[in-house]
C-alpha cells in the first residue's frame, strides 16, 4: 500500500493527465483530416521514443529481460487502443466514440474481479456504476452499433487491460523505463503499419506545434504518469478518476471549439466528479482506520509508517 503522500501524488497527477487528454480531443480531430491515423500514431509516438531515450536511455537497461518483455507486453496493449481508438473515430460520431472508450471503467473492474479474482468493495463498484452513467448523460446522443462502434470497443476492452497490466506490472523505480519501451512499440508498430502507402507529415506550422504537443504532453508525459501513478493505486481507482477525461474534452471544447455549456455538461460532469470524489474519500476514510488500527494503546500522536514507506 503506498504512503497517503504517493497515493495523493498519484491521483493528482491522473487527474493532471485528464486535462491534458481531455486538451487534445480538437487537435487529434484537426490532424487526421491532413495525416492518415497510422502516420499520425506513428510519427507522433516515435518522437516520444526518441526524445525519451536520448534523455533517459539508462532506465531501459535497468529493467532486465523479464520487465523488458511486459513492458512491451503493455506497449501492445496500448498500441492497440489507440489505433482501434483512432480509426473507429473516423466513422463514429465523437460523442458515441467518447461513450464507447468510456466504457473501460466498467471493463476494468469486471476483468479484475472476474480473471483475476479481486475483491471489489460494493462502494467501488457504486463509483464505477455513477461514473459509467454520466459518461451517458455526458456524451451519449445516440447510438447505431456498425464497424466503427466495434473498433472502438474493441479500443475500450484494450485500454481496460492496459490498465490492469500496468496495475499488476509497473513499479516506482522502474516506471521511465517502463514508459520509453512502450514508446517504441507504439511508435514502430504504427509507423510500419502507414509505411506501405507512404508517410504523410503535417505540412503547416500549426500542425507542427499540435504535434508538438502531442509528442511532449500526450505522449512522453502521461505515458510516464500513467506508468508511475498506477505503481501507487489500484486498478479501478485509476479507471474511476479517468472518466474525468470526457469532462475535460468537452471543456476545452467549450472553451475553444465554440460549443455551448449543456445540460449534459452539468450533469454527466458532476456524476463524473462525484464518483471520483468518492472514490477518493473511501480510500481517505479506509486509510485513517488502518493507521488507528495500527497504533499501539497509548501511542496515538505517534507516527504510523505504511508498507512501502
């Protein structure tokens, strides 16, 4: 169990990591009507491998053969979900699409309990329940279930899996490491995939500097957030405040897309929330019960140390 200090890191910085995806929904849309979605992919995680390694080449080297191999073992996953993400995208409406990919919080703590056979608090499971509803009430507008609504299940079933092996997988010390090797196989397998019809670059400035953002921010930062953060916290928990993404998108869209502030928004947003809100507080509230339980009689002001502190 990590110290209540990492564990409140950990959240925040997903919670960080929601904006920024939540940020790049517009510019994802922009430059796959001038890049083909393997290219995009491609070119976009091969700088991040690059840039990653250059800085810190010696983290993959400390991983050691069988870390070596899960890691690419994850940067499969990942690989997948994104590419079934970014394809079903192209002929499903953003806001079915926005559901669908969703629905990995409900896929995460159903694989975890049924294949894994991990104990799911009845409270967990009322947070995953009100954060899949709002994700309804937020995106959902209708549905008609063709091929690019089954790819970007697929991409949801895909990313519930990343997120449980990263769980199981990830360690603090090794989490750089860990991030860099699924960079390249992000990076390699997409490239390899548009590389038969050639490989279109953006052509403008500002599709540059969207990439640019991509590279650094979307890529290169939350592959190592992610990584981290969930060396810290369970599986769902991550799932559960990761449906703060949809919220996020649709703010910035708000903000810079021109759309307008919705029912929806309202609603769906604050079941979101709230759901993460209560994951967070059960844990907070779970936490302080094991350190008064862990307190010897007549030792009460003294300082409990945690496993793994």
């Amino acid at each position: 169990m990590a110290a209540t200090g990492t564990t409140r890191l950990a959240t925040a910085l997903l919670v960080a990591l929601t904006i920024v995806w939540g940020s790049t929904f517009f510019l994802i849309r922009d430059l796959v009507q001038h890049v083909p979605s393997l290219d995009f992919l491609g070119v976009r995680f091969l700088l991040a491998a690059v840039v990653m390694t250059l800085i810190a080449w010696r983290s993959i080297a400390r991983l050691g053969r069988p870390l070596l191999l899960r890691s690419a073992a994850l940067g499969g996953l990942y690989t997948a979900a994104q590419i079934l993400q970014t394809i079903g995208l192209e002929t499903t409406p953003a806001s079915v699409s926005g559901f669908l990919t969703g629905l990995y919080v409900v896929l995460t703590p159903l694989i975890a309990a049924l294949a894994l056979r991990h104990r799911i608090e009845r409270s967990t499971w009322v947070a995953v329940a009100v954060a899949a509803a709002g994700l309804v009430v937020l995106t959902l507008t209708g549905i008609s279930f063709g091929v690019g609504e089954a790819l970007t299940l697929g991409g949801a079933l895909a990313y519930a899996l990343h997120i449980i092996a990263t769980a199981r997988w990830a360690t603090t010390e090794h989490a750089l490491g860990i991030s860099i090797v699924q960079l390249w196989v992000i990076g390699l397998v997409c490239l390899a995939g548009g590389a038969p019809d050639g490989i279109t670059l953006p052509d403008t400035g500002g599709q540059w500097l969207s990439m640019a953002y991509m590279v650094v921010f979307a890529s290169i930062g939350a592959m190592w957030v992610q990584t981290w953060a969930q060396a810290q916290i369970s599986a769902t928990r991550a799932a559960v405040i990761m449906t703060a993404e949809p919220v996020w998108a649709t703010a910035f869209a708000i903000a810079f897309g021109g759309e307008q502030l919705t029912w929806r928004l309202l609603v769906g947003g604050g079941m979101i929330l709230g759901a993460m809100y209560a994951v967070e507080l059960l844990a907070a509230r779970r936490h302080a019960t094991a350190t008064r339980d862990e307190t010897p009689t007549g030792a009460i002001d003294a300082p409990v140390r945690m496993p793994g502190e």
